[in-house]
C-alpha cells in the first residue's frame, strides 16, 4: 500500500491568528511611546522576552542617552539598556517608524492643568502623531491613566481620522482595522517586593480581537491577564484603585491630628489594627501626597463626573485632607520651634529628603517642594538633603533652585525635618546630632529621645 502525504503550506488566513503567531513567536515589532518611568522600564521588559522594540519619544536627549546605553532613571541601570540594545532595542524620535510595528503602547504623562483639570495634550498629541502611520491589524494600546472614556472618546476617533486609508477600529472579529485597548500601568515604584511580571494586567478592548491581541501580547510578560468588557471599564478599574488609596491615606491622616491631640501613637495603633487578618488593609500617614498618580488620577474622575451633574464628594475630602498635610507640618515645626523660643523666620532648617517615597528619584509633586516653599516664605533658611537629587532647579509647580547639602554638622540647623524616609540615612545619628527632629514618617520609630516631635 503506498501512502501520499500531502503537504500544505500554513498560510495563516486570518490576519489575528497571524499577529498572535508573530507575538508567540516574537517576531512582533513592539513601539513603546514615552521612554518615562513606564515605558522603558515596560520596553526592558519585553526586549528581556526576546521581543524586538523600539521607544519612541519626543525628549531628544533622552533617545541620544538610550541609543548611547545609558540610563536617565536612577533604578535601571546602564547595563540593562547595554542588554536590552544586544538584543535590538533602540530609541527614536521618528514617528514614521511606528509603520514598521505590529504593536504600539502609549504611555504619556497625564497631568492636571493649573485648574486641576485634566491635560491630554501628550496623550492628544501622541494619537495625532502616529495616525498617519497606522496599518490594518496594528494593536494600538493606551496605558497612560486617564478618565473612563478617553479611548473610545479621543483616542478612536484621532486615529480613524487621520489615518489616510479611511481605517476604522475594528468592533467584531470578522472586522479588520485598527485594534484599540486601554490597558492600565500598575507600577509601583521601588516596590521590590512584588515583581513586576507578578501584577495583572486589565486589558479593556474596543473589540473581540483587540482584546484577544492584547492578552496575548501582553501575556509574553505578565503571568496574568484580566480581560474586562470595554475600555471604560479598564480606565476606571484604575481610578478605583487610586482612588481608593487616596481616600484611605486622607483617613489616616485626619485620625493621625487626632491622635496627636490625644496623645495616642497612631503608629502603633495601625500596626495593632494590622493583625486584622480581614476587612483591614493597612496606610500610613505622611506629610502630604507625591507622585504622579494619587494626588492627580482622582481629579481626572471628579473632572469628568461633572459632565454627569455628579459630585465626588469622596475625592474632594480626601484631596482637601491631602493637600492640607504639608500646611499641618509647616505648624508642627512652627510649634515645636516656638517652645524652644524661636520663630520659623531665621531658623536654619534642613529638609531631609525631596523624592515623593523612599528610595526613588521622582520628585514629581512631592510634598518636600511645597513645605520648602511654605518654609521660604515664612523666612526659614532651607537646606536640603536628597541622595538622588544634587540639585533641584526649577519644575511645573515650583522654583527652587537649590543644590544638596552635605549630611554633616546636624548641630548647626534648629530643625532636621524628615520629609522622606530614604533607608540609606542613618535615623539614631541623625537623632543624636540634631538640636530637633521633625519626623513626619515615623523614620525614628524606636528611637528614644527627648528632641523628636513625630507628625
Ligand atoms: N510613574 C508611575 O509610577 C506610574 C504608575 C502608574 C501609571 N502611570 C501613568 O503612566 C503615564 C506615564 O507616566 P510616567 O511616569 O512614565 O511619565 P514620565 O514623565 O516619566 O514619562 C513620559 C515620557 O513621555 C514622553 N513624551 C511626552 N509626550 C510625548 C509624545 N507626544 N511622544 C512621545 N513621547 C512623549 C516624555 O518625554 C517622557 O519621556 C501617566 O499617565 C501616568 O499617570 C505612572
């Protein structure tokens, strides 16, 4: 008996099938857009995967230091980007080049304006720029956070405008076109205990096939994907979860002023409420609130309720609570220096820290910038001290124009002022050579002494 075996050459019909092939097999040409805190280290990621990726950004020094094998961000070292650079990454500020990719993630700053509104020019303009260089099949992700309804309300209709082969965003299976997907950046910075894989990832598509693209895409690099029904779902998902942080630290900051009235450690009584081992998750007060998600994403909502003729009462509490907390330490300092009979105007006071959380180098609406600035004008003379930061010009909401001082000779200032708690300084010398300590971190917890005033 004779057999005939038939060969078929696979030509892979439909063109979904195709691109998930190309992902599997890392053959996917990848464009992360903005080569911040999200995308590169988001770029690393998937080039440490084997994927071919190119970032795309508007800052030219940054695309010259990245093609150079050098890094601009202090916790990702020159050499992961000399690794990424072997294995193909490079950078660009040429958007044509978005043509070549099969897959392209936005990840662009989302500010407030000065009215606290939300500003999506990066976002607006990043969409506008790639329009003309988008293709049939081509999975468009947006990852900056925003309010629910930016993808299907700016991002879609900036891409089908101004593509110039009249494509539509694909809305069923059996519709080709451009695939759109909100997918939100969870990152939390030097978070060394969770790794970054390790953090699901929401994936809210504008069709079945973007969303199928997306989980397979994004899949290659985290160990779980949570598909939710639409891009509004995934952007308030986000917002949620930012929200309700920002809700639960304005909590423990009020009951910490209470606490201090009645001369109850508020520490301590978290840790105790932390052995709850349900219904409780533990936050930490502070001076105020940093960086570039909680003190602005619940804004980006509050903004758009109002389109709605609904107020969010909740983040307007938490953000009034919040944004009073560096006012609160400015009169703890006052009070304190005021027992030892003198005045903030005159004091030499030196501000330990200016990132927004320990161990970072983001001083992205840190509140160390606004109680310097507070500290100023009552006439305090400021110093600071920030192992990431030797200088400190000038940013959107502030001007200081200051260079870091030495950690030396604590005697000669009224007041060291704990603002963050980098684990590099030493709390117990920092004690013991200081004529009073402020400590709005509880950074001396355990340190017996007589000059500290935890706020
Ligand atoms: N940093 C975080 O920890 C974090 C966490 C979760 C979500 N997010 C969100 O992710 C988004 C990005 O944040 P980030 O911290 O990476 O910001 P970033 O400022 O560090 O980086 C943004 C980058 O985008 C570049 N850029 C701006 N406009 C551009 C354009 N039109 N084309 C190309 N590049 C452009 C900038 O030059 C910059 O390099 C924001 O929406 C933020 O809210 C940030």
């Amino acid at each position: 008996m004779s057999i005939t075996i038939v060969t078929m050459e696979i030509t892979s019909a439909d063109p979904v099938t195709a691109i998930k092939q190309r992902i599997a097999t890392r053959e996917a040409r990848i464009g992360i857009i903005g080569m911040g805190y999200v995308g590169l280290p988001l770029a690393l990621l998937f080039s440490d995967e084997s994927f071919q990726v190119t970032g795309f950004d508007i800052a030219e020094d940054k695309v010259r230091t990245l093609n150079a094998g050098s890094s601009y961000i202090v916790r990702i070292l020159s050499s992961e980007i000399e690794k990424a650079r072997a294995s193909g990454f490079r950078a660009t500020t040429d958007y044509s080049e978005i043509a070549n990719m099969d897959a392209v993630i936005i990840c662009v700053p989302t500010p407030l304006n000065d009215h606290k509104e939300p500003d999506l020019s990066y976002v607006k303009g990043t969409v506008e720029s790639i329009a003309p260089f988008v293709h049939p099949n081509q999975l468009i992700v947006l990852e900056s956070t925003t309010y629910p309804g930016t993808t299907e309300e700016i991002v879609v209709p900036a891409l089908e405008a101004g593509n110039p082969h009249g494509l539509k965003v694909s809305r069923t299976l059996e519709q080709s076109g451009i695939h759109v997907v909100f997918s939100p950046e969870r990152e939390d910075p030097g978070n060394d205990i969770v790794q970054r894989q390790d953090i699901p990832k929401v994936i809210g598509g504008c069709g079945p096939a973007a969303v199928e693209l997306a989980s397979e895409l994004y899949g290659a690099i985290f160990n779980r994907v949570v598909p939710v029904s639409s891009p509004a779902v995934a952007e308030m998902t986000k917002l949620l979860e930012n929200i309700y942080r920002c809700v639960n630290i304005a909590l423990v900051n009020e009951l910490k002023q209470l606490c201090m009235r009645m001369g109850i450690d508020i520490h301590e009584v978290i840790e105790a409420a932390k052995t709850k081992p349900f219904g409780y998750q533990a936050f930490y007060p502070g001076p105020g609130l940093g960086g570039h998600c909680i003190p602005i994403d619940p804004f980006y909502l509050s903004w758009k309720a109002r389109e709605f003729d609904f107020r969010t009462r909740f983040i307007e509490l938490a953000g009034g609570i919040n944004t009073d907390m560096p006012y609160f330490v400015i009169d703890q300092i006052a009070s304190a220096l005021n027992e030892r009979s003198k005045s903030l105007k005159g004091s030499r006071i030196l501000v330990l820290g200016l990132a927004y959380k320990r161990d970072i180098d983001d001083l992205r609406e840190s509140p160390s910038l606004t109680i310097i600035e507070l500290l100023r004008e009552k006439g305090a003379l400021v110093s600071y001290n920030d192992p990431y930061f030797p200088t400190v010009g000038r940013g959107r909401h502030y001007d200081l124009n200051m260079t870091c001082t030495p950690l030396e000779d604590l005697g000669k200032y009224d007041a060291v002022v704990i603002v963050t708690d980098h684990t590099s300084y030493d709390y117990k010398a920092i004690v013991s050579e200081s004529q009073l300590v402020i400590d709005t971190r509880n950074a001396t917890k355990g340190i017996q002494a007589g000059n500290i005033l935890r706020c």
